[in-house]
C-alpha cells in the first residue's frame, strides 16, 4: 500500500500518553468514580499485591486464562510482565491498568494491547478480577473506565475483546458496556490447555455500541 493509505503499524506513533489521574487524584493516582476507585495504571509496586491476588485465585482463574508457568504467581514474575507492559505503554501500543476495590487495593488487571493506529485504529481489551472481588461491579466499571480512556485521551475507534462461549460473566461484563457480538472465530486462543472456540466483541467509537 502506497500513500495515504499505507498502513505500518511497526512505525512509531503519534499519541497522547494516558495517565489515568484525575486532577483530584493526582495525589493519590487513582482516578475517582463517585464512591469506587476503578482503575490506575500499573506500577512495579504493584507486582507483590499482584501476585498475592493470583495466588489467591489460582484455581478460580484456570479454566478461564492461558496456562501460567509458576514465576507468573512470583511478586519477581509480575513485575518483570510489568516492566515489559510499561514499556510498551511508552511506544504507544498497550495500557495496562490494575483494578482496585472499594478501599483502593489492587483486584485485578484490565489492559489495552495491540493497538494499531493509521486505518484501523483499533486494540485488543483483556481484564481479570480476584476471586474473592467478583461479583461487586469492579470488572464492569473498569470495562467504563478504560472504554473512556479508548475513545477520549487515545483517540481510538475501536476496542475489540474476546471470552470463551460459556464465559457467562465475562459476556454481561462487555455487553453491560456496549459491546456487541460480531462473531465466533474457533479454536481462537489456547485457554487451559485447550484451543477454544471465542465469541468476539467490539465497541466502536461514537455508538456506544459496534452497530457503527
Ligand atoms: C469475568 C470477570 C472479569 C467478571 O468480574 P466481576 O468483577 O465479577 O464482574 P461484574 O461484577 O462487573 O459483573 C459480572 C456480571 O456477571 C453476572 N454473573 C455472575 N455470575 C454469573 C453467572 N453464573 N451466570 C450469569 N451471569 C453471572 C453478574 O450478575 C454481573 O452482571 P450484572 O452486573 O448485570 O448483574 C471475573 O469473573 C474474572 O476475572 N473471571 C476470570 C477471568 C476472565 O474470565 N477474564 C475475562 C476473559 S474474556
């Protein structure tokens, strides 16, 4: 492809770095929702809470993520996946954010990966909560959090996500916000062990909605 419509999504990027502080939390780096405090941008002092909230929630994750070597469970494991995702955060083609609970502790993760800037201007949304948070609304506002992040300081179009069919919560997570079902592409990703079949979402900007 020649010209304007060339599309190079190794070429560095022309972005707005996404801090996520509010003026009023600048202080404390979390960005305020009302009551809840839903999402920050990781830091390396994040990498023990972390790991202790994957520990915790070894079992109750499994059926749901790749298979993790034991490092991934280490406070020394996270904060090398840290290291490597702040990186990328500088060039431009992830945020990665942590999720914290009602008293500000650390939840959970939710990132953007993969973003491609030129035509597509389009990114990948992955996100887990502790076992002992779920079912409190963390992984639905952090869906609204970032989704504001998206489409107000990146400047996307489009967030794309993917779940296992029978990931029930995962599915009202994304729907609650917005995202409508575009497909089913099988044996999409290895989750436990096993090439499973996804149901693939997105939200387009503008539509709250991927009805463009
Ligand atoms: C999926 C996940 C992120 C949800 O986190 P959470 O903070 O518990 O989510 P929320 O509380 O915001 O919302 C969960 C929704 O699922 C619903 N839900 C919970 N259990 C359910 C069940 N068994 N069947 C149907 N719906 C269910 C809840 O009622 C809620 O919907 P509602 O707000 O409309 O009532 C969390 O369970 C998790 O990390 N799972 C493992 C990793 C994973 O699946 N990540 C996503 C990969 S695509």
């Amino acid at each position: 492809m020649t010209g304007n419509t060339s599309y190079d999504s190794t070429r560095p990027v022309e972005r707005p770095r996404v801090v996520l502080r509010s003026r009023r939390a600048a202080r404390g780096g979390v960005r305020e929702h009302g009551p809840m405090r839903a999402i920050r941008l990781v830091t390396p002092g994040d990498a023990a809470a972390l790991a202790d909230v994957l520990q915790a929630s070894r079992e109750f994750l499994a059926p749901w993520e790749p298979v993790r070597g034991e490092e991934y469970f280490t406070e020394s494991g996270q904060r090398a996946m840290i290291e490597v995702a702040l990186a990328r955060h500088e060039q431009g083609t992830d945020l990665p954010c942590v999720i914290t609970g009602e008293a500000g502790q650390v939840a959970g993760r939710i990132n953007l990966s993969q973003i491609v800037r030129g035509p597509f201007e389009s990114c990948s949304l992955g996100y887990w909560v502790g076992a002992a948070h779920g079912g409190r609304g963390l992984a639905s506002r952090a869906v609204a959090d970032i989704v504001a992040a998206a489409f107000g300081p990146l400047r996307l179009h489009r967030i794309q996500a993917g779940t296992l069919v029978h990931n029930v919560r995962s599915r009202r997570v994304l729907e609650r916000n917005g995202f409508a079902r575009f497909g089913l592409a099988p044996r999409y990703l290895s989750i436990a062990g096993q090439w499973q079949d996804h149901v693939l979402y997105q939200r387009l900007r503008d539509t709250g909605s991927a009805a463009g």
